[in-house]
C-alpha cells in the first residue's frame, strides 16, 4: 500500500531497511557456521539507547532461524532468569521430537526439593536444570546440524548473580563441550561499568563487544533512502542530505525523520520536498527531546545536567577546559563526567579536549528556559537556581 509510513520509530522494532550493520551480522553468520571456537560465537552488542541494539538481536535471531536454528530470546531482567530460560529451553525439547530425557532430569531436580515454590530452588540446582536442558536440547540439534540461539536483551538490568550463573552454563555447554548453542546480548554502555568490571562475569568479558554505534554517511542515506524506495517514494536529493544530517547517523533519529518527513509529505510517490523533510525534521526534534533526551535527563546527576547546560552555551563543540572553567571545576574532574555523559549517549567527543551533543537538538532543548530549569534543578524554582559548586543534591 503506497500510503503505508515505511519508517517504524519504535524502540524494539525492527526497522525495513537496518542499515550499516552487515559488518557484524555477516561476522555472526560466519560464526554460526563455523561453530563455537569463533570469536562472534558469542557477542555482546553495546550502544546508547536507540542505537538499534535490540533490532540487532532481531536480525541474529533471524540469521539463525534462516539456518534452521532454534532461537530462545528474554530480557535479563526481572529476576528469575534461569527459569525463564529452562522454561523455554524444555518446550523447545517437548516440540522437537524423541520425547526429551531432559524432562527427566527437570522433575528429579524439582522433585529432591518437594513441591517449594521455584523462588526457594537453590540457585545451584536452576543453573544445573538450565545446564542439562541446554545440553540435551545442544546434542538434538547437534545431530542435525543445527543450533539454538540465544539472545538477552538488556544485561545491564539483570541480576548479576543471574547473569553470572547462565554464563557458566553456556561457557560449559559451548565452549568446553562444544555444543551448537550461540549467544548474543545486548546492553547499554554503562555495564562495562557494573557487570564487565565484575571479575566474575568471566562470561561477558569473553563475549566479542560489537559497538552498536552511530551508521556512517552511506548507511544513514540507505537508511532512509530505502525504505522510501521500497515503497516506490522519492525525495528531493538535497532534502535527502538535510534528513540524513539531521539524524547523525542516530538510528532512533533516522526513523523519526523518516517517519515525520514522510507524514508532512502530500504525495511521497511524486517526491518528498524540501519544505516537507524540513517539517519533519522539525517534529522529529521534538519527539527525541521527549522519548531520549528527558528521559536519559532524569537517569543523571545534578553534575552531569549542570556540564550538559553549561555546554549548551557554545554554538558548537564545546572545549573542555572552558566547560570546566564555566563550572568551577578543574579538567580532570570535568574528564570524569564527560566519560558518564558518552556512556549515557548524551555527548560525543570531536577531536582533542572538545565534546559536542549526541543530539544535535539538544543544545536548543537545553536552552529553552523552563526545561533548562526543570532539568538541571528540579525541585527548584525556575529563578533561584543554586550556584556552582553547590553539591548537595547530587548522587555522584
Ligand atoms: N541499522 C538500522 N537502520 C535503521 N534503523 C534502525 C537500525 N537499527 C535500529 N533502527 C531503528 O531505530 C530504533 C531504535 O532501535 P532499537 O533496536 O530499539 O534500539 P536500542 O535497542 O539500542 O534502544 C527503532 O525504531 C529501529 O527500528
Ligand atoms: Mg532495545
């Protein structure tokens, strides 16, 4: 249907064209291929929030199921992870025929603890559960030349102590006994921060990190040049370089324009204008304020908005040394909030000791008088704001 909007900005969506990533994903299809001694075997993907992490973990569970691969996929939290996963693990056994003797193995693990609520099972005796499940379902496949998948969206929320557990569990049944099951996980940065220093997350620090990053020119222009053209639309060539400019390459940002752009257009079939990417882009600003910018806001501390406002001062990139001048602060110090404001996807570095917005609609945001107060002191009145170095409020 030509009416059809080609662009989807939705977190978790797979987008029509997911653009810029083929690096990676043709990586992954190698490893399944070759078999646990490759690196990508397991991965882990990092990237801010809309960066398309989890419609990664989409295209590598679609990559497995191409090759006939079963596919198990969960978020790391809530709590309860390897149940979830034994759950799953054991109704894919009952569904692939002979009857699983791993079912077996699940009632005596349930039975030496009577009828206790799963809450109560020992961790020990789930992972154990998880393990056999994961083994039995791994030779099944095995014998017919296929695999299990599975993929965790959000580690960075899950229980360590979860995530530590499931992680012996595949690096038993993979890497030590060689089984085909695979694994890709998704987090945001900051778990290099938590999980990733926790020397016994040995699991995730094995996984090969692929950034989720920010697409590159050509794959920001296909991004949004070839959903249009699927849907046999055109765009004015200049407007096209405005719409790709406008996203930086930010794959939430690429549908957002996409979409609006295409809302604002009268007849995408005889070509979008300039005028309409223009209105587009306009709404599109609006909605990244609303869906990423605020809420990542509110995740930071009264320092790390403080830098941020104070950096929505320049006109451009920002010099370090004059952002920490503007705050009182020595350089070093600013250092260690520029490192938490990349992490948190706020800030990018440009060359040596200068920062810029992630966003470029932050800076304006920013500035704009009641959500510049709201967001850097928030139980504040919009006049009286605290000076400097006035640190009390903060949870650093
Ligand atoms: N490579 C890509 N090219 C184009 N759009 C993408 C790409 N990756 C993700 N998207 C789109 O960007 C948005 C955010 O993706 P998502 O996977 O939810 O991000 P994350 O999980 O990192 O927060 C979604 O609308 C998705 O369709
Ligand atoms: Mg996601």
């Amino acid at each position: 249907m030509a009416s059809q909007n080609p662009f989807s900005p939705t977190f978790g969506a797979s987008p029509l064209v997911l653009a810029g990533r083929d690096d990676i994903l043709d990586d992954i299809d190698d490893a399944l291929a070759v078999g646990p001694t490759h690196p990508d075997y397991t991965a882990l993907f990092i990237g801010v929030r809309g960066a398309g992490k989890t419609a990664m973990l989409n295209a590598v569970e679609d990559l497995a199921r191409q090759r006939g691969w079963l596919t198990i996929s969960d978020t790391a939290a809530p709590a309860g992870l390897l149940e979830r996963l034994a759950n799953a693990a054991a109704r894919l056994l009952s569904e692939h025929e002979p009857p699983p003797p791993a079912r077996r193995l699940k009632k005596v693990a349930v039975s030496g603890v009577g009828s206790v609520e799963f809450q109560q099972v020992p961790e020990a005796e789930r992972s154990h559960e998880l393990r056999s499940l994961l083994a039995a379902l791994g030779d099944r496949l095995a014998d017919n030349e296929t695999g299990l998948m599975i993929t965790l969206d959000e580690l960075q929320s899950g229980v360590l102590d979860e995530i530590r557990e499931f992680g012996t569990v595949v690096q038993h049944v993979t890497r030590r006994e060689g089984r085909p099951v695979a694994f890709a996980g998704a987090a945001l940065p900051q778990i290099e921060d938590t999980m990733l220093s926790d020397d016994a997350a040995t699991f995730l620090q094995r996984c090969s990190r692929r950034d989720i990053g920010r697409l590159d020119l050509p794959a920001t222009r296909a991004a949004i040049a070839g959903p249009l053209e699927e849907r046999g639309a055109a765009i004015d060539p200049r407007a096209l370089e405005e719409a790709v400019a406008a996203t930086s390459g930010y794959a939430f940002m690429i549908q957002l324009v996409g979409f609006h752009a295409w809302k604002a257009a009268h007849d995408p079939l005889s070509g979008i204008t300039a005028e309409e990417v223009a209105i587009g882009i306009a709404e599109a600003e609006q909605r990244i304020s609303r869906l990423v910018l605020a809420p990542t806001l509110r995740g930071l501390s009264n320092v790390d908005r403080r830098f941020l406002v104070a950096m929505a001062r320049d006109d451009e990139a920002s010099e370090l040394a004059t952002v920490a001048a503007r705050l009182g602060v020595g350089v070093n110090y600013a250092g260690v909030y520029r490192r938490r404001l990349i992490k948190a996807g706020m800030i990018v570095p440009v060359g040596k000791g200068r920062v810029d917005f992630a966003h470029h609609a932050a800076r304006a945001w920013l500035r704009d008088e009641p959500a510049y107060a709201a967001a850097v002191f928030p139980r504040v009145g919009a006049h009286s704001y605290p000076k400097v170095g006035d640190e009390q409020a903060d949870h650093t």
